[in-house]
C-alpha cells in the first residue's frame, strides 16, 4: 500500500493532478470558514446545540448541512454548498427523458452534453437565488422566533443585510460550482462529488472528538457519558459492515453475455467474440435516498403546523399522534421511507435506463444475448433483469438508511455520531472514494506501476465490480 502510494509522486503528471484536486478542496475548507456579515456567530451555535435532531426542523438543518459541507453552527459564504448546481443538474437529467429536444441534443455527443451543463449552470443562479432567501429568513427569524442576526443589522441596516447575504451565497455558491469544474478538467475525479466528500470528511473529527467526550470506560454510565465500551466495539463492529456492505453493493453487476455476429472479408472471419454487458445492481446509486429523505421533511414540518393551528377536537389528537408517529426512529416513519426508497429506485432506474436504445444499439453493432432476437425481445430481457436487480438495490438502500436511525433511537447514539453507520452521506463517500481509487489504479498501471489492491509487480486482483 506504502509503495503504491509513493507511485503516485513518482508519474509527475498523476503527481500534479493529485496536488491540484488537493489545493482545490483546500481553497474550499478555508472559504467554508469566511462567514457572513451581520450574523451572531454564537446565536448559531446555541441554536444548533438545543436543535432536536428528531424534529422535523432538525432533520431539515442536517440534509442541509450534509450538501453544505459542514453543520449549520456557524453562517458561511458557503452555507449553500453545491446543492443549487446538483439541483439544476438533476433537473435537466429528468427533463432530457421527456423533451424530445434536449434529448436530441443530448444524442449529439460532447457538443450536446456541453450545452445542456451551460443551461445548467444559467439555471444555478436563480436557484441560488432562492435558497438563499429562504436562508436568510431562517436566520432573521430563526425557530421559535429567536433571530441569529446582530441587532445593528436586524434594525438599522436589514436592506443591507439582505444585500450582503443574497450576493455573498449565490457568489459563493457559483465558485464551488466553478471550483468542482476545474477539478474535472485539471484535477483527477468527480469535482462535484469531491466537494461533498469534503464536507462531508470534515464532520468525522468532529463526530470521533463528541464520541471520546460520551465514552465511560468503567461501564457505569452518568450524566453526558453514556457510551460504555460494549457500544463502542458494537459501533465499531456495525461500521466495518456497514462500509464493506456499501462497497459490495456499489461495485455490483448483473453480466449478460452479448455474443458478437461473425462476418466474412476475403478468406477471414471476424467478430464471433463473446462479451459482458454489466448492469449495475444499484443502479440509481444515492439518489433515491436523497429523493426520499428530502421528501420525508414535508410530512413532520405539515403536521407540526397543523397540530398547532388545530388546538381542539378529535382532529387535534389525531394530528399530534400522527406527528409523533413521523417524528424520526418511529415504526411509520421508518415504514414509509422504506416505501420512498422502493418508488424512487425504481423511478430513477426507469428514467436513466433505457432497454430498447440499449436493444437497438447492440443491434446496429452486430451482437445479440444468445438465445434471443434482436430487438424487442432483447429489450423486454434486459428491462426484467434490471427490475429484478433493483429490487435487491433497494432493499439494500432501505438497510443503510435505517442504520443510523436505529443505532440512535435503540442505543441513545448521538446522531452525529450514527450519521457515519450509513445514510446518503456514507453512500457518497464510498462511492467517492472508489471512483478516485480506480482512476489513480488506472493511472498507474497504464504506466506500468502496481496499483492499490495489486501484488508485487503489478500482478495481483484490481478493483472490478461484483458479478451475480
């Protein structure tokens, strides 16, 4: 491991990529602690420590601070993240499946790909835009109507505040959204990704220093240390698990053989090969539990409003049980984003999967799945493999995003802590983290160095995906 590491030094133009991802995201972490003008600083912090993290208003800070790149205990210029790009992108990723027009343009290749991210990057900024005054009224008011704005700015100077803070955000936002695109074209990985990543890292000393602070070694638990060394090998244990789960699901594949046809030049024969078509087992990768967990914040936020504008009758009681019973670590709660996951992997994998162009493509190209015509039947074939291996990734899906949520609720965990047992923000990582593994193992091996997971020599496994 050691020697593939210091292989990487050793090709100056991997060297150099490295370096300059590196001191990319470290503009980033420094520009993540340049905060905003006319905010208490230390309002934020008290607010975001006495924050119930099984609210609704809790939920909603931590999947903001999950795309923001840290917790929401201190206003920054980057307070936003990345999410308004990741938004505008998905938007047009679902837009493309049903405007004939984008999708056409899609289909042109490199040209077409450049202009959809153009519009998506003209689209960013309203997005911005918007995030950001919901922001600013959130720390203006704040909950329970307890401000997080400097006196001299909340009276005196609010038009100014309101200024300062809507260029601030979207400025701040567009430059990671510029920073994650020079990533992509001078350094070495997904920029967008690995902005996340990063903020996502950053809350792991954090985490580790609020578990070391928790933890009684004499099993007698008093006061703040609640955590007794049997749940510390128990967490351990769970997080090792989960991870290897995560990898072993991310890297899955379902591998149809494609069989090429063979024609005759002259006095050779060629084609006749036999290949793999992999198919992802989660296909939808993380999305549908951003989709599900975003979409889970209504119904707590809804029926707290209701339960207090209802104050009396039947109606009332029915409205604070229900309440209750989506509040986070409930049986319904769990039950309906369970059922969230399903839909959205599903959805997202009819949207992104296409069996007839993929059908039409093999096709053209003169392969076909053995025993199987070419057309119709190879799309119907290949859209019931895919429906029958989402149902696997979904289920795995609902297995990591319920984790953290019961380590919390049946072990007392803090849930900055459980975070790291699973959730989207695990999801992110692992998947990160691989694609950067396997572009360094590329890399190196292309010029003749042993990668990561190689023997002496270069010879040894590589990173591949899982076949079932």
């Amino acid at each position: 491991m050691i020697s593939s590491f210091l292989n990487i030094f050793r090709v100056p133009e991997l060297r150099n990529k490295v370096l300059f991802t590196f001191f990319m995201l470290l503009i980033y972490r420094i520009g993540f602690w340049v905060p905003l003008p006319g905010v208490d600083q230390h309002a934020m912090q008290e607010i975001a420590k006495n924050q119930d993290d099984s609210s609704a208003a809790g939920r909603l800070a931590s999947y903001v601070s999950l795309f923001s790149g840290g917790s929401l205990q201190q206003s920054s210029i980057f307070s936003l993240g990345i999410m308004p790009y990741i938004s505008s992108s998905i938007i047009f990723q679902l837009l493309t499946t049903v405007v004939p027009a984008l999708e056409k343009l899609q289909k042109e290749g490199e040209t077409g790909r450049k202009k959809i991210q153009e519009w998506s990057r003209y689209v960013t900024v309203p997005l911005c835009m918007v995030q950001a005054i919901f922001l600013l009224n959130f720390m203006r008011s704040g909950p329970s109507g307890t401000s997080m704005v400097q006196p001299l700015f909340q009276r005196h100077y609010a038009f100014q505040f309101w200024l300062m803070g809507l260029l601030a955000l979207t400025a701040g936002s567009i430059f990671l959204m510029w920073l994650g695109e020079q990533i992509d074209e001078y350094g070495l990985g997904n920029g967008v990704s690995l902005v996340i990543l990063a903020g996502i890292v950053a809350r792991m000393p954090g985490a580790i220093a609020e578990l070391a602070r928790q933890t009684t070694l004499t099993g007698q638990t008093s006061g703040v240390k609640q955590i007794t060394p049997g749940k510390i090998i128990f967490l351990a244990a769970c997080f090792v698990f989960v991870v290897a789960g995560s990898i072993l699901i991310t890297q899955a594949q379902r591998r149809i053989t494609i069989q090429q046809a063979k024609h005759t030049r002259g006095r050779r024969v060629y084609g006749g090969q036999r290949q793999y078509l992999p198919l992802r087992v989660n296909h939808g990768g993380v999305m549908p539990i951003i989709f599900a967990q975003s979409l889970m914040l209504f119904p707590g936020i809804a029926l707290s409003w209701a339960s207090n504008v209802v104050t009396s009758g039947w109606l009332h009681y029915i409205l604070i049980w229900l309440n209750k019973e989506f509040s986070r670590g409930q049986f319904i709660y769990l039950l309906t984003e369970a059922a969230m996951i399903y839909f959205f992997a599903y959805f997202w994998t009819t949207v992104q999967f296409q069996p007839k162009e993929m059908a039409t493509q093999l096709r053209d190209y003169g392969s076909f799945i053995p025993g199987l015509r070419p057309g119709k039947r190879t799309a119907d074939y290949l859209e019931k493999v895919m429906m029958r291996i989402t149902y696997v990734g979904a289920a795995f899906l609902c297995v990591i995003a319920v984790v953290p949520v019961i380590v919390t609720t049946s072990l007392g965990i803090d849930p900055r802590i459980s975070a790291f047992l699973g959730g989207t923000g695990l999801l992110i990582v692992v998947s990160v983290a691989l694609d950067m593994i396997q572009r360094i193992e590329a890399n190196l091996l292309m010029r003749n160095y042993s990668g990561f997971l190689s023997g002496s020599g270069g010879k040894g496994k590589r990173i591949k995906g899982r076949q079932y």
